[in-house]
C-alpha cells in the first residue's frame, strides 16, 4: 500500500472514530442537561456495564478479526474461515456476557424488566459494532467503516433528541443500541461477500485463534477496564444524584487522555523504527520523547484540572458545579494513563507485550482494592476517584520503570491501548 493511500485510510478511520466519540460524548451531555444527574448516572452505568463486559471477549475478537483476516487476504486467501470462527465465538460470548450482565444489572444497578431489556440491547449491539468494525477494517473496508460511523452517530442522535423532547426516560438507551445495531447489522450482512475471487482459504488453526483473542481481552479488560469499574462503584454506592456528579466528571475527563492516544499512534512506528535500526540509541531517544511527553502533558492537564469547575459549569450547566472537584482528581488518573501509554507503546514496540499487560492487571487490582478500602473513609465518589489514581500509577509506574532498561527482544511489536 502506497503512504498516501496509508495515511488516507488513517484519516477516515480517525473520522468514523470520532464521530462515534463525539456522539457519545454528546450523549452524555444532553441526558445530563435536560433530564438530570440521577438519570445521567443511571445511564452512564449502564453504558460502562456494557463496555466492560465487551472487554471480557467481542473488543478482542473485533481485533483478532482485523489481524486474521486483513493477513489472509494480503496473502490472497480467501478469510472466510478465519471469519466464520471469530464470529461463532463472539454469539456464544454474547450469551455469556448477557447472562452475567442481565442479573448484574438488575440486583447490582437496581434495574427493571423494561431497563434490563435495554441494557440486553445495549450489550449485544455495542459488543456487535467492536466485531464488526474489526472485521471492517481486517476485509479493507475503511471507507464504508467510516461512512456508516457517521450514519449510526448521526441516527443515535437524532433518535434521543426524539426520546428527550418526549421526556421518555425508559428509552434513554435505545438511540445508542440502535445506532451501534445498525452499523453491526450493515457490515455482519456483507462480511461474507466479495471473497469469490479468492479460491484457496486460510485456514488458521483455531487454538491460534482463541489464545490472541484471550490475551488481547486479559490486556484490554486490565488497561480500559479500571474507570469503568469505578462509574458502576459509584452507582451502587452512592445517592443517584452524587452518582451523577460523578459520570459528569468521568465523561469531562476521560476525553483528556485523546491527547496522548493520538501522539502514541504517531509515536509507535517511530519506535520500531529506532528499535530495529539502532536498539542502543532507541532508548536514548525514547528517553527524551518520553521526558517532553511528561512536561508537556503535565501543563495541558494541570491546566485543565485548575478549570474544572468552570468547565464543568458550561458543559452540563452550574447544577453540575460540585463535579469540579471530582474531575480534578479524575484527571490525576488520565494524566497517569496517558503517561503509561507512552511508556508501554516503547515496551510492545521493544517485544515486551507481557510486561505491559501484566502491570495493567496490577493497576486495575490496587485500583479496586482502594475503592473497596477506602469507602469506609471516604465517599464513594472519593474512593473510586482515589481506586482510579493508585491503579493507573501503579501501572504508569511498572511500565515506565521497565522502559527505562534496555530491552533484550530483538523483534519490536507494535500495539495501540486506549482508554474508554
């Protein structure tokens, strides 16, 4: 593929990515301003349920299917096989996940028959649209992928401004189902066709299949994991209205890290540029990349967290005010986050994927361990604030103390991590 052909496709990926962030972003925000916190935070809970238990198999397999089958068809082969696997594994997940999220969300998030059925929904469609845009991306289909990014969000957002002008708070998650449902159902229908050309199939042995896909979960569920985690705590143990407060700052926040995620992408080949020409002076360099990264992020998030409240004021109005503070702490976390991307974009890059994953499993359990320790003490809102920051600086701190030693790996690997 030509670069400019390359860097084509990156753009409109980054466009349908976007979209989809801005959409949801937007979500949050016009639940917020014109139901209020408590249904804010009911949502926001239920949409972090859902993230988290498409971590535990589909967002894996979404990327298992971008690796399988873009490499069976730059070999020529046909990726029917490859497909038929991933998507068989990701229907027998679904109802794994259901039958963990359905009574989770009822006994846990105190959710009714008509609430749990859309949470089902929400569940189902968005661990659909992570496989189908793997499998997407994996078939070459980057233009149709962002295009139908923009007609879902587009669709999300037309249906809840209809849901919140009829004040019809039972139906706040279905715009987002629905959304995430149509972009599924439009790329699973045609996941099969185009492949007639391509006689032979790659048959891929499907144990190889099954140990990417758990690894890449283990690794995903570890690092993206965590603050989600902390939206559902919250929920269940503070008032509805706290919990709120709470999902105002998380959605204020998280954003932040978007910073880091796209300098990370750029800075990945370079990586494994300087490890494979020149190992010894890749460190070097690193170290200096690394070193403008921390002062520059440090200057870009201290000044976001000295203007939370007033950010929070405008974004979801001066009834939201109290979730400066949160947003505040929260942001410790993402800057800590966004430090340990940089340093774990060097150690994948340098073959040391486990190093990594295993400091992300650390981090997520410190983080829990606080918030369940620290509730007695402090609000629920303050313990998984405080289960947020000790997480990600213990995984911040393990990468980039392995970073900082030469590696031994002579085969870079490249990965990117990004923070839901």
């Amino acid at each position: 593929m030509k670069p400019s052909s390359l860097m084509s496709q990156a753009a409109l990926s980054t466009l349908g990515v976007l979209a989809q962030g801005l959409s949801r972003f937007a979500y949050t925000v016009l639940i917020g301003r014109f139901m209020g916190p408590s249904e804010l935070a009911e949502v926001s809970a239920w949409i972090a349920l859902s993230l988290i238990l498409s971590l535990l198999w589909p967002t894996g397999a979404g990327n298992a299917a971008s690796h399988f089958l873009s490499h069976a068809r730059a070999l020529g082969y046909s990726p029917v096989h490859a497909l038929r696997l991933i998507q068989r594994s990701f229907w027998i997940s679904c109802l794994v996940i259901l039958a963990i999220g359905i009574p989770v969300s009822i006994f846990a998030l105190g959710a009714d028959p008509a609430d749990a059925a859309a949470i089902a929904a929400l569940i189902v469609a968005y661990s659909g649209y992570i496989l189908a845009r793997g499998i997407e991306v994996g078939l070459g289909r980057i233009t149709s992928a962002a295009v139908w990014d923009v007609i879902s969000s587009a669709l999300t957002m037309v249906l809840l401004i209809v849901v919140l002008a009829a004040q019809l708070p039972w139906a706040l998650l279905w715009p987002l189902a629905i959304g995430y449902a149509l972009f599924g159902l439009h790329s699973l229908r045609g996941a099969h066709r185009g492949h007639d050309a391509l006689n032979q199939e790659a048959v891929t042995a499907p144990a190889t299949i099954w140990k990417l896909i758990s690894w890449n979960s283990l690794g995903l569920l570890a690092s993206n994991g965590l603050i989600q985690f902390a939206m559902v705590y919250v929920f269940i143990v503070e008032s509805p209205a706290q919990a709120g407060l709470f999902a105002a700052a998380m959605a204020l926040a998280t954003p932040a890290s978007m910073l880091s995620q796209a300098v990370t992408q750029v800075l990945i080949p370079r990586f494994s540029e300087w490890a494979a020409v020149d190992p010894a002076a890749a460190l070097k360099n690193y170290l200096g990349v690394f070193g403008v990264m921390f002062v520059g992020l440090g200057i870009v998030f201290g000044a976001v967290a000295l203007a939370s409240p007033l950010i929070v004021s405008i974004v979801f109005g001066a009834g939201y005010r109290a979730a400066g503070p949160i947003m505040a702490l929260l942001l410790i976390g993402v800057f800590a986050f966004s430090i340990g991307l940089v340093a774990t974009a060097f150690l994948l890059t340098t073959g040391r994927t486990m190093v990594a994953t295993v400091a992300s499993i650390a981090g997520l359990v410190t983080g829990l361990v606080v918030m369940l320790v620290g509730t007695p003490a402090w609000s629920g809102s303050g313990a998984a604030a405080a289960g947020v920051i000790a997480g990600y600086s213990v995984t911040t701190c393990c990468v980039v103390m392995a970073s900082f030693r030469r590696s031994r790996s002579r085969w870079p690997q490249s990965v990117a991590v990004t923070l839901r």
